[in-house]
C-alpha cells in the first residue's frame, strides 16, 4: 500500500503515500502535483502530493491516466466504462472496453488484450462546465484541447457577455469570425482596458452582442435598460421592423430619450433631403421606411408612406410612376389648387392611362377650361365639350377640327365636312371630299361619286381667294374658278346618270321602265360623245388639278371619266332603241360596240342583235326626236353638242328622274334689271297684269266680281297675248348657226306678263357671287315640275315626291332641305340666297 517516489542517483525512496489497500495501477499528473492511485478493491483515490491528502475517490476503476497536457484531467476504465472526470466536476462517462494506459489532448490509448486503440473524446461536457462556472481560463484550456467550432463560438460569445475580452478575442481568433472581432475591436475602442465597466456600460456591451447574436429583442431590453432607447430605435430600423422602432421611439420620448438621429438621418432617394421632423420622432421613421420600401422595391407602400408623412411631391412622383390611379386621385384631392405642377403631372398620368372621371376632377380644381375641353375631346365626348364651348366661346374654334377627325374616322363623312368649314380648314374638307369621290368610283358607287363632285364643285368654288392679285390674276383665277365648278357639276351629272346604266347591267331586276333606260343611255352618250367633252374628264385627270376649257372648245380629248364604261352605256342605248324603234340609233350603238371589247358572253347576243337590225328600217320613229322648246326644231337622237338643240343651242333640260326632256325655256333679265324688281314683277298681283286676249273680262258690279265672256281671240292674236312667246319668236328668227348659245332676254313687261307658277329661279350665287342666277319658264303649266332647292336640278313633281317618301333627301346631291313646292317672296329675297314665301310656284335655290 505504499506508493515511493524512487531518484535514479539517490538510493533512499521517498514515501509519497501510505494506504491500506495494495496498489494495482497509478499515475502522475503532469506538473507531478496530484497522484491518481488503483488499489486492489477497484477503487479511485486521488492524492495532493503536497498535503497528501485525499482529495476524491471514485469506485470501479482498474486503470487510470493523466492528461499530459492538462492538470486536472484524468481517464480511468473500470466495468467496460471508460470516465473522464476534470477537476471537481462529477466524471464522463462512455462505454469502453480495455484498459487507459494513456491521455495526451482528446486523445486516449486503451489496451484491450494485446491491440492499442486510441480514442478521441470530446472535451464539450468539461467546456460546458467551466464556463458555467464562469471559469473561463480553464475552459479555455479545455477548448484548447480539442472543441468543435461551435464550442469555440459558445466559449467566445460567453467570455464577451462575462466581459472577458481577452478569452473572447482569442477563441474568435481561433475561429476566424471577423465580425466579432471588429466588434471586440469597437467595444475596446471604446471602453480601453477599464477593468470595470459600470451597470449600463455593461448592458450596452451585452445588447451589441445579443445584436450581432440575432436576438434583437433582448438586445433592445438591454438597450433600453442602458437608457439608449435611440440605439434601439436604430437598430429596428436598420432591421426594417417598423413597428418595433416605433414602440422603442415612443419609449423614449417617454422617458425622455431622443432619437434624433433616425429623424435626422432620414432622406429621399433621389438626393432630395426631408425636411426636419426631430420634434416629430414617428414622422421621422415613416420617411425612413418609406425610403426602404422604394430601395426593395415595394413602391407602392412607400407612395402611401409618403403621403401618410405628407410628402405630397414624392407621393405623387411614385404613384404616377407605378399607375397607381385610386391612390393618386387622393393625394390629388388633399393637395391645396395652389400645387399646379403636382396637380399638372396627376392629370398627365390619368390622360394616360385614359381614366376620364379622375382626369375630369384634377382638371376642375386646377380650373383649366381649355385642358377640360381637350379631356373632353380625347374621350370623344363631344356634347360636354360644346357645352362648355357655349360658356367660354373663345375655346369654340379648337373643338371643331378634332371633331371633324373623330367624325372622318367614324364614317360620319358629311358632318365631318361640316365640321371641317367651322374649323376654317377648307383644304382638309377638300382633301377628304376627293378622297370619298376616288372611292365612290373605285367602288362603283356612282351615286355617291355624283353627290361628292357635287360637294367638291360648291366647296371648291366657295374657298376661292382673291388676295395679293392684281386684276389680271384674279381675272384668269376668276375664270378658271367658274368653269371648274361646272365642269365638276357635269361630271357629277355624269355619274349620276351612269349609276341607272350601271344598276341596269348589274343588277338581275329593274324598276326603270325602258323609255327611262333609253333616255339615260342617249343622254350620257350625247355627252360622252361631244367633241366638246373636255379633257378633265379622263380618267388619268384628278378633280382639283383639272381647270377646263371653255364647253364650246374644239379638238380635245374624248375618254370617259374613271369606271364608265362605254360598253354599258351602248348596250343598254341599243338595246332600249331596238325595242323603242329607233333603228338608226340602235344600228349605230352596234356598230360602236363592234370596235370595243365587250364582254364574252355578250359577243353572241350582240352578233345577233346586228344581224336583226339590219332588217328594220334605218330611220327612228318621229315621236322620239326631241323637239326644241324654243326654236321648235325638232333634233335628231344622236348629237354631239352636250345635249342641247342643233339649232338654237338651247340646253335640253331633263328630269333627273327618269331622264326625259321638260317643256322649260331658261331666259335672262336685260341689262340695267335688278333681281329684287324682276322678282316683284313675277310675283305681282294678278289684277295688275295684263289680261289675255281669249274672251273672257272681268269686272265689279253691285259690290259683286263678275266674269263675262265676249267674242274669242281672233286666229293670229295668240301670240299678240303672250310677250314671252312673242320673245321667243322674235330671237328665234336671229339666230346665226356656230355663234355660241345666249339664253333669252326679257324686259319688264314681259316679266309683269309672267305668271309665278311657270317661272322657276335656280340661283347659285349661295355658293358664290361669281356663278350665276338663272330663270326658267315652263312652257307647259300642266306638268307639274320640282326642282331641288340646292342642286338646281329639276324632276317631275310626282317621281320627286315618291323618292322623296322613299329616302328623305335628293336623289342626286342626297340634301334633306326639301322645300321644292314653296314659293318666292320679292320682299325677303337677297342676292346670293334662297328665302321661302310670297309668290305662289316660284322655285329657287
């Protein structure tokens, strides 16, 4: 039982312990101060070599060693148990096989029969109670033995809480955490190597580590236990955890901490710096989120962030940016009318993205009447915007153009036209009526055609201007002026005419009668036909380019206007004339269609046609020839002077219904007769004329009117009674063949001698003064006559008003303005317009 400490050059042992029980196994520490004894009965004893005192015991042990490398660390084996035990602290234990020859480190050597294992223990168990202990030199040599990183960052993070900086430094060292250092660096910075820190020097220290640890409530407890709620507040906004800041603000303002540098830190992105709201700590951290939530991204939040914060511009930057209309429109309605630029890029934005209501409530606080009348053309609502022309008159002008666009693009052509004149843009409204004729033609709407020439004559000759010319100029203009306009008025005749022929072809079935058919076919081809067709009309030639010559000119071109076809117009010419009897006329149609190309499947049946003709006779029937309401003269069918008689050259005047001759006679007032007096006379009452010669008298008796018949007129006075007759004949005896056509003259008596139901008025100095007025006497009262009171063209009165039924407007310009059955007043007649009332039957334009 005694253990001896035995020196090599010394022959006397040294008695280090006595003890009852045999000694089986034993060891010393490292620094040779404790000695660890296995007696014979398995137990432990551990001796202070300097006291000799027991210091423990433990049971079961067979084997023991010391760590080599630390003194209060020892393994023993007992039972198939290997424990560990380090200083105090009750052993570690694990299961084990073998005896502990050896502990160097973490490291153990067993002998289990004849083979050396080496075990490496984990030294946590030791770690965690030293540092419990709050012993941390000795853990930190226990760690130095061999500890994972955690333990490492356990010990170092444990030591930085206990204030150990120098046991913190060195494990962060160990584990190579930077951030911890530059903590460590920052906290010694501070505090220098004080060996003492006071209370909330100790809190603030332990709040930057549970910060850095990610526990950042019992930082903040610590920070407010310290009296730095503003640390606090910084480190919630930092982390973005608004609500938190703001408890922590209020908690100090409560105790009357101030956090003035989240306040004054707090800034736009853009640069632009808020304004200072120290004295407002809570304003202060709603700029501040609101500037994180435009840094991620969430712009919306920050919009309303500002606004809550009353950064009105920044609001309005961020909502106009993502669309966020709803909102915007309230930052719209709490800024004051004085913030014209915000109020300005708000209205922007809404006209952009076409919300008409929003745009509409900005404008009015701004008060832009002009603006609200853009707005209102931009959404096509057109009433508001002449609503508010009618209040403000100045702004009507700037309405009128967008409105004709509008009206163009959808379809609405005649009202864009209309449009178009009261926005002072007559080159526009010219422009599109040439664009719709071009079309009507390319699309064979020839009607249509007809009524756009129509349009384009009268808008054409209406925007003539003669300023800066000298007279020459505006002579030459002047001239041209007129016989454009009735060139493009024959052209519509033209079209209107060819849109019967063209129906007739195309169509499988036909409501004209074929004296209708025949009449149509001869009339456009006695046009077409004329050596006086001007060259304007060809199809290569565009409508306000083409300023033709005088009608009466010779050797011009002959082709037929864009999409008429000559072939249609002989054909049905010769087929109505074969059916009629006029032979020669039809001969002659089939003759010309023997030199054009026609269709193939008409080849054949016009063959035929030429063939049967020759067999009949070659004359026409008497009763087709036109006969001159003039001269009397009767024409031939075919005639190449415009359709007009081949004596006198008086215009045939047809129904452009139908396309028959009426009985009228055009005549004009002498020299030195206003209208308004050749207007009164017509309308004169009839007891102020004078009477016929056939018989009958009237006179007053007894206060009663009587009527007596004498003897009748004698053969030969007939034409004594009727000066305009007597006219007639008398210019009819004076004509000189080739001399160009001049309408009839009359004086005063003779319009006194008028009677008002016979004379028609066509006046065209509405569309301008320079064009004419003219006067028409119907020779035969019995037909009844209409005349359209804007194109001046005539019908029979009981086809006009069947037409009229059927499509409420003129079958050739297509105007509602019918009042083709009023009459004349001389007192409310001015020249250059047509006025209603007066004189019974007189028509005008």
């Amino acid at each position: 039982g005694h253990v001896m400490k035995i020196f090599v050059d010394n022959s006397f042992p040294v008695t280090l312990i006595k003890q009852a029980t045999a000694v089986r196994c034993l060891d010393l520490s490292c620094r040779r101060k404790k000695l660890a004894v296995v007696d014979e009965t398995s137990n432990l004893l551990v001796y202070d070599l300097d006291t000799q005192a027991l210091m423990y015991q433990e049971p079961n042990a067979n084997s023991v060693a010391w760590n080599t490398e630390m003194e209060d660390m020892l393994a023993y084996s007992g039972s198939n148990m290997l424990c560990i035990k380090t200083g105090n602290f009750p052993p570690h234990m694990q299961k084990l096989q073998g005896f502990v020859v050896g502990f160097k480190g973490s490291k153990i050597f067993c002998l289990h029969y004849i083979s050396m294992q080496t075990i490496d223990v984990p030294q946590s168990a030791s770690l965690y109670r030293y540092i419990e202990k709050q012993d941390f030199e000795t853990a930190y040599r226990v760690a130095c033995l061999g500890v994972t990183e955690a333990d490492w960052r356990l010990l170092a993070l444990d030591a930085l809480q206990s204030l150990r900086f120098d046991i913190a430094r060195k494990a962060f060292i160990r584990i190579r955490d930077m951030r911890y250092i530059d903590l460590l660096n920052r906290i010694t910075q501070q505090y220098g190597n004080r060996s003492s820190l006071t209370h909330e020097e100790e809190q603030l220290v332990t709040a930057q580590v549970l910060a850095f640890q990610g526990k950042y409530t019992e930082a903040a407890q610590c920070f407010g236990r310290a009296k730095q709620y503003n640390l606090a507040v910084e480190m919630y906004t930092e982390l973005r955890k608004w609500d938190e800041a703001k408890h922590w603000a209020h908690q100090g303002e409560k105790f009357g901490a101030k956090a003035s540098g989240i306040a004054a830190n707090a800034g736009v992105k853009d640069g632009a710096v808020a304004k200072s709201v120290e004295s407002d700590i809570a304003q202060g951290l709603i700029l501040k989120q609101a500037a994180s939530s435009e840094e991620d991204g969430d712009e919306r939040a920050a919009g309303e962030m500002y606004l809550t914060a009353g950064q009105y511009r920044k609001a309005v930057e961020i909502f106009v940016k993502i669309g966020a209309l709803d909102t915007l429109i309230e930052v719209v309605r709490k800024l004051p009318n004085s913030e014209t630029q915000l109020l300005n890029m708000a209205i922007k934005a809404f006209r952009k993205h076409q919300h008409y209501a929003f745009a509409k409530e900005a404008i009015i606080k701004v008060g832009d009447i002009g603006m609200l009348i853009s707005l209102h053309m931009e959404s096509h609502r057109w009433d508001e915007a002449f609503q508010l022309s009618e209040q403000y008159p100045e702004y009507a002008q700037q309405i009128y153009l967008p409105w004709a666009e509008w009206l163009a693009f959808n379809d609405r052509f005649d009202d864009a036209l209309d449009a178009y004149k009261k926005a002072t843009r007559p080159d526009l409204s010219l422009a599109m009526i040439e664009k719709l004729t071009h079309n009507a033609v390319v699309e064979k709407r020839y009607k249509d055609a007809a009524m756009y020439y129509w349009r384009l004559a009268t808008e054409m000759i209406g925007v003539v201007s003669y300023e800066g010319l000298d007279k020459v100029e505006a002579r030459e203009k002047h001239t041209r002026a007129i016989e454009n306009f009735w060139d493009l008025r024959r052209r519509a005749d033209i079209y209107y005419a060819y849109s019967y022929i063209h129906a007739y072809i195309q169509e499988p079935f036909t409501t004209l009668l074929p004296e209708n058919v025949f009449n149509c076919a001869l009339y456009l081809w006695n046009i077409l036909a004329s050596n006086a067709f001007p060259a304007s009309l060809t199809a290569t030639q565009q409508p306000r380019s083409a300023l033709p010559q005088q009608a009466n000119a010779r050797g011009l071109l002959r082709e037929v206007p864009l999409g008429i076809s000559r072939v249609y117009i002989l054909y049905a010419l010769a087929k109505q004339a074969q059916s009629l009897g006029a032979y020669k006329l039809a001969r002659t149609a089939y003759d010309k269609l023997q030199v054009l190309r026609v269709p193939s499947t008409w080849q054949h049946q016009i063959d035929l046609s030429c063939l049967a003709i020759r067999s009949k006779a070659y004359s026409d029937q008497d009763d087709l020839n036109p006969v001159c309401n003039w001269c009397m003269t009767t024409n031939p069918l075919q005639r190449s002077n415009l359709d007009s008689c081949m004596n006198c050259g008086h215009p045939f005047i047809r129904t452009f219904l139908g396309f028959d001759i009426l009985p009228l006679v055009e005549f004009q007032l002498e020299e030195g007769i206003p209208v308004e007096e050749a207007l009164k006379l017509i309308n004169s009452e009839p007891n102020s004329r004078k009477q016929p010669n056939d018989g009958w008298h009237e006179s007053t008796r007894g206060g009663a009117e009587v009527m007596s018949l004498d003897a009748g007129p004698m053969p030969g006075d007939e034409g004594d009674s009727d000066l305009f007759l007597q006219k007639m004949l008398d210019a009819a005896s004076y004509f000189v063949p080739g001399e160009p056509y001049q309408p009839l003259r009359i004086d005063r008596e003779t319009l006194a001698e008028l009677r008002p139901e016979e004379v028609y008025v066509v006046d065209f100095r509405r569309f301008s003064l320079a064009l004419p007025i003219r006067f028409y006497r119907s020779m035969i009262p019995e037909v009844a006559i209409a005349v359209c009171s804007t194109c001046g063209h005539f019908f029979h009165q009981e086809t006009w008003e069947l037409e009229f039924l059927q499509h409420k407007c003129c079958p050739y310009c297509a105007s509602k303005n019918i009042d083709s059955a009023t009459p004349l007043s001389a007192a409310q007649f001015k020249p250059g317009e047509s006025k209603v009332g007066g004189g019974k039957n007189v028509q005008s334009l």
